[in-house]
C-alpha cells in the first residue's frame, strides 16, 4: 500500500507511476486519496479544539461549585456533555474517512521505479540477459544447444505419456482439468527437483519455511493478492480462508505487525509449498499439458531487508536463480517487466524464461520482484534501525526458485534423445540416475 507520505512528498511522480503501470484513474484516485487525509484532518483538528475547551471548562466547575455558583456549574457540566457528543461525531467521521482512505489505498497499485520499461504488455518487456544468442541483452554463457533446431521433438505432454510420468487424464477424473497426476519416474522428478531447488537455497543462506498451504484474509491483503486478485484464489467460504496461490502469502506474513531489529536484516526464507491458481479465463494451446495449472509446486525465496539494502538483495536473488537455471543446462533469458506486465504489487521485477524445443516458445519459470514498502505497509512490518532507533518501514522481496511444471516440461523438451531423456548432471544425485528410459 501506497504511504501518504510518499503521495505527499511527489504526488505528480506516484501519479506518473500509477500511469505507466496503466492503472486507469490515477489522478483522481490519488486527488481522492488526499480528499478523504483532509477530511480526517479536518475532523482531527475540530476534535482536538473542543477537547481543549471541553477541559477548559471542567476545570472550572470545581471552582464554580466551590463559590457557591451552583446554577453556572451546572451550565458548565451542560457544555461539557455537549462538547463530549460533538467529540464523539468528530471521531467517526475521522473514523469513516480513514477507512474510506485505507479501502481506497488497498486498490492503488505500487508505483514502479524509474528503470522500469514504458510498455503495456509481455511484448513491451526488456530481455537484459540471455545464454541463446540472437535474443537480445547481454548473452553469457552461450547455450551449446540450438533454439531453432529443426529436429522433430515431441512436447513434453506427449513424452509423459510416452514414459508414462503424468497422467492428465487420471487429474481430470479426480479433480478436473489442471490438475495432473505424476507418476513414477514423473514423481521422482518432482521430487528430485524440489530437493534440489531447497538444497541449493539452503547453500546460499535461506532458513526453509514449512507454513500452512491455507491463509486468512488479512494475510492475502498484507501480501496485496486480495482484493486484487481474489477471483483468482480458491476461497473456502465456510471458513473464509484461501489457498495459497504462492508462499511468498504465508511466508511473508510472518512478519506482519512485527518491529524487527535492523541486526536481524536481511531476513531470508525459503519454502516448498503446492501453490493453486484459478487461473480463471486461461484457455488455448498454451495451457496445454503443464503450461498453465490449478495446482503446481514451487519453491518461494523471500526476503525482508532495509531500504539500503534491497537493491543488492534483488540482484542477490536474481543471481540464485539464474545459477539453477545454468546447472539444469537450460536455455534461459531474462527481461525487465515492463509497467503494463508488472504485478500489482511490484515496483520492479524480472522474470526468467526458458525456452521449450518442441513449443519453440519462451515459458516463464521465475518472477522475482521487490516491492519496496509496499507490502511492508500492509502489513505493518517495519524495523529499528541501530543508529537513531526510529522505527521504519521494511522492503520486501521475493521469487520463484523455482516453479516446477515448466522446468519439467522444458527438461523433458530438450533433453530427449534415443535412449530416453536426460537428467541435468547437477540433478542426477536427487533423481538416482541419469537417464529416463
């Protein structure tokens, strides 16, 4: 959530911000926004007056009552109830126009930073890095494979059933489409890349989180899911709690009303959990197989620093998860979202891509963001600094690292060959061979 003090200080630049993220409405949302902060002013100020005057005369009537001035304290005591009931509207309307603000504020994205790319869609974003040349950005450590080979290749939804690994047939009958079934050395390779993605967090410092795969409401508003995208969470309406379209919503809340000490900095979790997604309106080839799921596993990293930290945090995790992509021998690139793609809650993100052999096609596997105070003001989650001990707000970040139906699907994709498909040599202690026949 946006701080009025951040709309004070530049409200023309949050403005400009909210446009390039192509929030319709931004200036009037913004004006509105501080219509409402001067109302509770307003009301504020009234208040404080006729509590001043309130005391004023209460002191009095002990001095009337002493003088035997009976009628006049009587008179005081008359205004001073009067006074107290006008009190009392002033705080409601305080009241009405704060949570009319806060409701407002819930739906006001978060203002992306100045390097983020003008653009109003994926086609606007800005490859900054790639192992495939041709593909624009900085290309390192050049892929030894060809993205155009002309080779047949069989997409990975015809290779499950080949090796019998998913069953997505089996997942509709259970639960419905979007829902698949592993099996076998399907399952292994599930397994054996979890592993892998905990292993390797757990090497560069992450403390792994086990949480709860159902949230409350106040967790989906202190990560900025709802009510942005409620129509995309699954809602147990009995209990009124939603399953967790990611872990970044448990993980994160873990440090929701909380003071932290700036010794503690940078907080750094991690977490397997299965993440479901309506995915609402998804249809078309590219949700074909495990292109688009309603349940997948993913690994989460998160992190919660101070504001001068959180830009090398960022590059830190950008790092991480570019270095799994370069074990899993992957085709990789990766773009700066521009302000149209961004997340609502996000104030810069990249997202990591692979890229699928038989698709001949990029598919996401990895968006990792900082959101500066956003969230943290959400939630409330701030820290004492060391030098001066003012309590401050915290930054927020987090990425996938990483989520799995698309590594597999590019794993099978581009590793097929005459004897089977071949596992990645860093993943073959997980898996326990390296080959799947």
């Amino acid at each position: 959530m946006l701080t009025l003090k951040q709309i004070y200080d530049d409200r023309a630049k949050v403005i400009a911000g909210l446009q390039k993220k192509h929030f319709s409405g931004a200036q009037e949302a913004i004006d509105e926004v501080l219509r409402l902060d001067g109302e509770r002013k307003a009301a504020q100020q009234a208040k404080d007056a006729a509590a001043a005057q309130m005391n004023q005369i209460s002191k009095s009537i002990g001095a009337l009552m002493a003088q035997g001035k009976r009628e006049e304290a009587e008179a005081a005591k008359a205004q001073t109830g009067a006074l107290k009931a006008q009190i009392a509207e002033y705080d409601a309307k305080m009241s009405e126009a704060e949570q009319a603000q806060t409701q407002l504020l819930l739906t006001i994205p978060n203002v992306p930073y100045d390097i983020v790319p003008e653009g109003a869609a994926a086609e606007d974003n800005l490859v900054v890095k790639s192992n495939v040349p041709h593909h624009g950005g900085d290309t390192v450590g050049t892929w030894v494979g060809d993205v155009n080979n002309d080779e047949a290749k069989l997409p990975h939804w015809e290779l499950a059933k080949k090796y019998n690994l998913i069953d997505f047939d089996l997942g509709v009958k259970i639960s419905g489409a979007g829902f698949p079934v592993y099996i076998g050395q399907g399952a292994r390779l599930q397994r054996a890349l979890i592993n892998f993605f905990l292993a390797e967090a757990n090497k560069a410092g992450y403390t792994e989180i086990m949480p709860p795969t159902v949230v409350n409401a106040a967790s989906g508003y202190g990560t900025g899911q709802l009510p942005d995208k409620e129509g995309q969470m699954y809602h147990c309406e009995v209990d009124d709690l939603y399953l967790i379209p990611t872990a970044e919503v448990p993980v994160t809340n873990l440090y929701r009303d909380v003071i932290l000490d700036e010794a503690q900095l940078p907080i750094k979790n991690c977490a397997y959990t299965e993440c479901f997604r309506r995915e609402a309106g998804s249809y078309g080839k590219d949700v074909r197989g495990l292109n688009r799921l309603h349940e997948f596993s993913k690994i989460e990293i998160v992190r919660i620093d101070t504001p001068e930290h959180s830009d090398a945090s960022h590059k830190e995790m950008l790092d991480h998860v570019e270095g799994l992509l370069q074990k899993l021998e992957l085709p990789y690139r990766i773009l700066r979202l521009s302000g149209g793609d961004m997340s609502f809650t996000a104030a810069l993100c990249y997202d990591f891509e692979v890229y699928s052999e038989a698709q001949h096609r990029w598919l996401e596997v990895s968006s990792t963001s900082n959101f500066d105070t956003y969230q943290a003001n959400r939630l409330k989650c701030r820290y004492r600094r060391a030098e001066d001990k003012k309590v401050t707000l915290c930054h927020t970040l987090n990425g996938s690292a990483l989520a799995l139906p698309r590594i597999v699907a590019a794993l099978l994709e581009n590793n097929q060959c005459e004897e089977g498909i071949r596992i990645p040599k860093a993943l073959q202690p997980f898996f326990g061979d390296d080959m799947i026949r």
